[in-house]
C-alpha cells in the first residue's frame, strides 16, 4: 500500500498534502470534463479530498486507492449533476462546439514543445468531439485515455462490472469516431 495512505490512515495530515499534490491534476481534470464548470470543479475537489478524510479508516486496503479516490469523487459529480441538471445524465450537452477549458490546458504528461505543437490540432477536434458524447462515454474515456486507468480501475470508479466497463469503453470510441467522422468527412481529422 502507498506509504501517504498508510501515514493518513494513521491521522498524519501533511500525507493528505502529498496525496493532493500528487493527485490535483487528474483528479481536477477528471471532475472538470465530469461538470464542465471550474467553479464546480474546484468545489468538488475539495468536498472529495474532505470525503477522503472522513472515510480514509474505512478504505479496503485491499483496493487500489486511485480507484477508491476517483470513485468518491465520481458520486460526488454525480450527486452535484443530479441536484443542478436534473436532466439526463446521458444526454450530450446543448453546444457540443467544444471551448478550451482549463481541464485542456492541464498537463497529462511531460511533453516536449514540439509533442505540444503537434498534438493542439488533434487535441482540439478530439475535445470538440468529447464534449458531445454522452457523460458516460465522456468519463470512460477522460479515465481511460486521460487518467491511464486499467479496465477494472474505470470498472470500480463507476460500479459496473467489468465486461460494462469494456463495453461502454467500446461504444464511447465508436461514438467518438462517428463525431470526428461526421465533423470532418472523409478522414480529414485523422
């Protein structure tokens, strides 16, 4: 088990530092494309990291905690989503034109400039098309792509057994190139 973990199981606040240090970029960019406002985000954030405290004596440490941690913050976004949009869930947002967000700009990785020059085109049409996709397709794919998660990670996140977890990944690629497909017909995007 991650050494922060065990140190916050044992009530040694400054590991609850170093694991939000460590996480605040995925996990901040994940509930960002989940709500798709900053204001929401960054409030969901905290109330995950404040749910972390609370229930970190009760985490299996048989689990693996990113999964733990996404999960806790993924019923958080839902329960905020349900309260403020009680439209459907699966339901793709109104202007699926995609606008940079800060979840765009935060780094997944350590990129040369030139990795960044290259990819800003296709991130932009990927991200326009994302925004279209049901929130479904968008989360399977933001913890798949985004967040590097396993099948059974994405499959403990969301509460469906793992053959679901493989398949929406499936649909949500497929749906993603239809919207690339159609926004740029004959193959232009690729």
């Amino acid at each position: 088990m991650d050494a922060d973990v065990v140190r916050l199981r044992q009530g040694d606040l400054n590991a609850l530092s170093e694991l939000i240090t460590r996480y605040q970029n995925r996990l901040y960019r994940y509930l960002l494309r989940m709500v798709r406002q900053p204001a929401e985000a960054e409030d969901l954030f905290q109330q995950t990291w404040l749910r972390v405290v609370e229930k970190i004596r009760s985490f299996d440490t048989s689990r693996n905690f990113d999964a733990w941690l996404f999960t806790l913050a993924r019923n958080l976004a839902i329960d905020h989503l349900r309260r403020i949009r009680p439209q459907s869930l699966d339901e793709p947002f109104a202007n699926s034109w995609h606008r940079e967000t800060v979840a765009d700009r935060i780094p997944c990785k350590d990129h040369t400039p030139l990795d960044h020059a290259l990819a800003d085109e296709r991130r932009r049409e990927i991200g326009e098309a994302m925004a279209g996709l049901p929130m479904m397709y968008r989360e399977v794919l933001t913890l798949r792509f985004e967040d590097e998660m396993k099948i059974e990670e994405i499959a403990q996140v969301t509460a469906v057994p793992v053959s679901t977890a493989k398949s929406r990944l499936r649909r949500s690629l497929e749906q993603l190139r239809y919207a690339l497909e159609a926004r740029y017909p004959g193959g232009t995007w690729q």
